[in-house]
C-alpha cells in the first residue's frame, strides 16, 4: 500500500508544480467594489488590509494631495478598472509599490472629479483624460513601479511633474486605447521607457517639455489615432520631429499634424 502511495504521489506532483506556476496569484484576487481614493499611509494600510495578497479595485483609484515619499504597501494591486489619478502629491518620489499593477481601465468617476489639464494646443480639439493620469508631483522622479503595466483602456497623462527626469521601461505596454499626452515635465530629457508602445487609439501629444531633447523613445509607433501635436520643446530638434512625423505619414497617418516652436536646426 506504502508503494502505491508513494507512485500516486510521484505521479500527480509535476502537475501540482504546473498548476503552481500558472499565474502570479496562488488564489483569484478578491474584487474590491468600489472606488478608493488614498490620502495617507493609513489609507494604504487600510487597503492592504481589505484586499490581502492580490486584490482587484472595481472603480477608480485616486492618490491625491498625500504627504507620501512612495506607495509602498501597494505591492497587492492587481488591476483598477476605472483610472488611476496620482495627482498634487508634492512629496511622492516615487512609484514604488505599483510593481504588481497590470492593467488600468478607463475612468468610472464623476466627470469632475480629475484635476483640470492646462489649454491644449490652439487648433487640438479638447478631449477628457482617462485612464492613468499622473498630474502635479513635483517630487516625482520617474515611473519606476510600473514596469508590469500590459494595459491602459483610457489614456496616458504624464503633466507638470516638475523632477520627473526619466519613465521606466515599460516592456508589457504596446497599446494606449485613448490618448497620450506628455506635458510641462520641465526636467524631462527622453521617452525612453515607452519604446515598445506601437499604437495611440487618440491623440498623440508633446508639447511644453523644456529639458526634453529627443523622442527617439517614440520609435516603437506605427499608428496614432488622431491628431499628432509636438511643440514648444525648447530643446527638441525640430528636425528630429519633422522625421518623426514624415514617419508616420509613411505609414499612413492620417490626422492633423501641429508641430512648432521646438528646436530650429
């Protein structure tokens, strides 16, 4: 009888390996209902303590006007189905304890309740920013913390982050399904990190980034979706845009061009 037990053992524990390996969670995330909205360390522990080891927000997640240095204690967010709002964080450094977020939906708040985004190029049809808007952290030095990020159904706003000098590499990232817009980040110098995105479902804009000195980190992109708008880059050679922007005609872009005001050469 020993030996059969011992057989049976043997023979179903490659498959107990196989089933362990399938997925990062060992068990389902649990499903927050609703949206959360975190302002202090408490609120991250309360969180933690809600959801566990893996845990799902079934609404939208707003990190607003915090004292925090990182989000560390987030390491259990799985994904947000609504958008993820970082903004007015004066002292968030950085993005550390988002590594295990994987997917960002699209907003599922009230229309009012993301932070006004400054006057867009004169001639860009204004649109609503949904998705994963990082918006007013002076502190904020990079994107490290989302390089797990595979899907954003909204859009991606990186605006007026006056020390954001670098992204993360984002490898899992190919599609933004809304728009992106990269703004005022007055020290960043490279998109590096966002070289594997190939397609804007929207708009496609930079505009207003005075330490930025190549978008060589766009190099990825085959299709935008609407208008392509890159000016007012002190530092940006305009013929590096221009050679951006003859690109995608190439490829059969077919939305309004604005570019100007960067770098003549």
């Amino acid at each position: 009888m020993r030996g059969i037990f011992e057989l049976g053992v043997r023979s179903i524990l490659p498959l107990l390996v196989a089933l362990a390996g399938c997925g990062k969670d060992p068990v389902a995330p649990v499903v927050l209902e609703e949206g959360v909205v975190i302002a202090s360390p408490a609120d991250i522990a309360a969180l933690r303590e809600r959801g566990g080891a893996a845990y799902i927000i079934d609404g939208d997640l707003q990190i607003v006007g915090s004292s925090l240095v990182a989000l560390t204690g987030l390491e259990g967010l799985r994904r947000v189905e609504g958008s993820v709002e970082i903004w007015f964080n004066d002292r968030l450094e950085s993005l550390t304890g988002l590594e295990g977020l994987e997917s960002v939906g699209a907003g599922l708040g009230p229309a009012d309740a993301s932070p006004p985004l400054p006057t867009p190029v004169a001639g860009k049809v204004a649109h609503v920013v949904e998705g994963l808007l990082i918006f007013e952290n002076k502190a904020l030095r990079s994107l490290k913390g989302l390089e797990n990020l595979t899907s954003v159904s909204g859009g991606l706003a990186l605006v007026r982050n006056a020390s954001l000098a670098s992204l993360a590499d984002m490898p899992h990232l190919v599609e933004i399904e809304g728009s992106v817009d990269i703004w005022f980040n007055d020290a960043l110098q490279s998109l590096e990190g966002l070289h594997h995105l190939a397609r804007v479902r929207d708009f496609l804009e930079v505009s207003g980034n005075g330490a930025l000195q190549s978008i060589d980190g766009l190099r990825g992109i085959s299709h935008v979706g609407a208008d392509l708008i890159i000016s007012n880059n002190a530092l940006l050679p305009q013929s590096e845009v221009r050679a951006f922007t003859e690109r995608m005609v190439a490829k059969g872009f077919a939305g309004a061009v604005i570019v100007g005001d960067n770098l003549a050469d």
